[in-house]
C-alpha cells in the first residue's frame, strides 16, 4: 500500500500530498488509467469538466471497489460556465458524469481577469461548500492580485490554488502569499510534461540516487511541501511516479534542484488566457 502523507487544508480536510491527474487522457483511455493509479494504491484523482474525462474517472471509481470515503476526487469549473448559475448547473452536469453525490474539492479552473466573473462564480463555489456538495473548494492559475482580490470579497479562502509549479517555473512569490493566507499549494505538470527531466543538475542527482529523473522532481516537490498531480498513462511510470518515499533529497540536492528556476511555463500565461 501507499505510504503518501496528507496535507491538512486550511478547513481541517485532508489531502493526499500526491495524487494522480489526468489531462489530455481520452475518456475512453482513463478508465484504464485511473484503475491502474487506484491498483498501484493512489488515493486521489485530479480531473476537470474540460479534460472530457469525468465519465472515465467515475466508471473507474465505480469499479474500484474502494469506499468513496478513502478517495479524493477533484474537478474543475470551466470558463465558459463562469457566472454565478452558470456555475451551480455545471457542478451538477460534472457530479453527473462523475457518478457522484460530491466531490473532495472543487476548484474554478482559470481566473479569465478580463471575464470579471471570478468574484461570483466563488461565491456558487461557497454555497456548494455549504451544502455539503463539495468538501473543499479553491482555485487555479490564480496569480496574487486575483486572489487579494477574491480574499476581500468572499468569505472563505480557498483551500487550494493549483498552478503550474516545477523545477523551471518555482513560483516563489505565490507560493510564500499562499503560506501566509492558509492556502496549500498544487502543483500542475510537476513534470513540466518532460521538459525537465533532462536537465543537466536532475539527471545527475537520479543516478547518485538510483532512481529516476521524474522520481527526483517529485521528490523535490513533496520536500518542497507542495501537492503534486503527475499524469500518466504508462502503468510502469504510474507505479514509479508513488514509489518516491523510499528516499530523501539532500539539502545540497534540493538546493540543485532550487537552481533551475527560469521562468519556463509551459502551459497558458493565467493573466491573459480568457
Ligand atoms: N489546473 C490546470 O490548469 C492544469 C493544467 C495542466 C495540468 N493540470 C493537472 O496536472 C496534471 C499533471 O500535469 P500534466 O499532465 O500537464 O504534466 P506532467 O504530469 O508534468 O507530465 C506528464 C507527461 O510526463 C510523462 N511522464 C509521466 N511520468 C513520467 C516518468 N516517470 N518518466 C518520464 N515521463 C513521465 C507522461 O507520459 P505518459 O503519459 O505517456 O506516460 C506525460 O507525457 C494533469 O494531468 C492535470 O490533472 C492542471
């Protein structure tokens, strides 16, 4: 079984610090790779109504045979579906698909500034805290000044803010506004999809190691104290990307790793993406 310490959100819920996502995996494809992470013992799954997948998440919860209490299941608000009802409709199409009567934690995918929406469509994500619908609920890709801003208007701080975040792109600056709100830290493409795992300082800190390029970011992550989400599709890399409690980075290896932040997003620029 799986030794993946949680984290406690700034709600009392608990979080498993690693979990399992699924981007860019056809719905016909996750059934079989979410039956492969819940086999090699992940616990919580990272989908989104955008993703097209919430079936495929579900047919392989349904099939698990695992409890629904020893899961953690998170999807996402797409932007289109921003606007106070709006939102209230798309969660009950996403628990629909889901085959579920809640979800661990949901989260608004991307702020959308120029929308200006955002501010209410958190106020539908409180209200399906309130009832029970949710467990937790956050955001995504918010940067400091959409989140100040979410802070003044709404009543509850978001458990969670999941954004790009890996060796190449630290962000620093968010993350130390997220330790100081009670805001825990996810990271999306820890991996940065690959585009780390060749860099120079990881390849050799795996081989001192014996483990994996990918093995030694993830690793970096947790000692970092953020959630990671890998994905894949691959059943030998769904195992190894777990399998990342048998070692512990030096401070002078977590230092190497610290050295390679560049500024390297790989996916959307969340200030302009509407
Ligand atoms: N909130 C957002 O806006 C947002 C955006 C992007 C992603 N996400 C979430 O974050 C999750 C992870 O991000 P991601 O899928 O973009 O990227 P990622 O997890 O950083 O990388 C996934 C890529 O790395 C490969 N890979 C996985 N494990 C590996 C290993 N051990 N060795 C070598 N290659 C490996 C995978 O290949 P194979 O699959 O072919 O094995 C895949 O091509 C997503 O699935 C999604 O749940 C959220």
């Amino acid at each position: 079984m799986t030794s993946v310490p949680n984290v406690t959100l700034n709600n009392g819920v608990t979080m498993p610090q690693l979990g399992f996502g699924v981007f860019q995996v056809p719905d016909e494809e996750t059934t079989a790779a979410v039956t492969s992470a819940l086999e090699a013992g992940y616990r919580s799954i990272d989908t989104a109504a955008i993703y097209g997948n919430e079936r495929g998440v579900g047919k392989a919860i349904a099939a698990s045979g695992l409890h629904r209490e020893e899961l953690f299941v998170t999807t996402k608000l797409w932007n289109e579906d921003q606007g106070h009802d709006q939102t209230l409709a798309a969660f009950d199409t996403s628990l629909d698909r889901l085959g579920l009567d809640h979800v661990d934690l949901y989260l608004i995918h991307w702020p959308t500034p120029a929308r200006d929406l955002y501010v209410e469509t958190y106020k539908a994500l409180e209200k399906i805290l309130a009832d029970g619908r949710a467990r937790a609920i956050g955001v995504s890709n918010f940067q400091i000044p959409h989140l100040r801003r979410l802070l003044e208007r709404t009543g509850i701080t978001p458990a969670v803010n999941q954004v790009e975040l890996h060796p190449g792109l630290q962000q620093t600056a968010l993350r130390a506004f997220h330790a100081g709100h009670g805001i825990a830290t996810e990271a999306w493409s820890p991996l940065a999809q690959g585009a780390v795992l060749g860099d120079e300082a990881i390849v050799r800190v795996a081989e001192a190691y014996g483990v994996t390029p990918a093995q030694v970011v993830l690793r970096w992550h947790l000692q970092t104290g953020n959630i990671v989400i890998p994905k894949s599709v691959t059943p030998d890399r769904i195992r190894q990307n777990l399998d990342v409690f048998g070692f512990a980075l030096t401070d002078a290896d977590m230092a190497a790793l610290t050295g390679l932040d560049r500024g390297l997003r790989t996916g959307p620029d969340p200030d302009t993406l509407n």
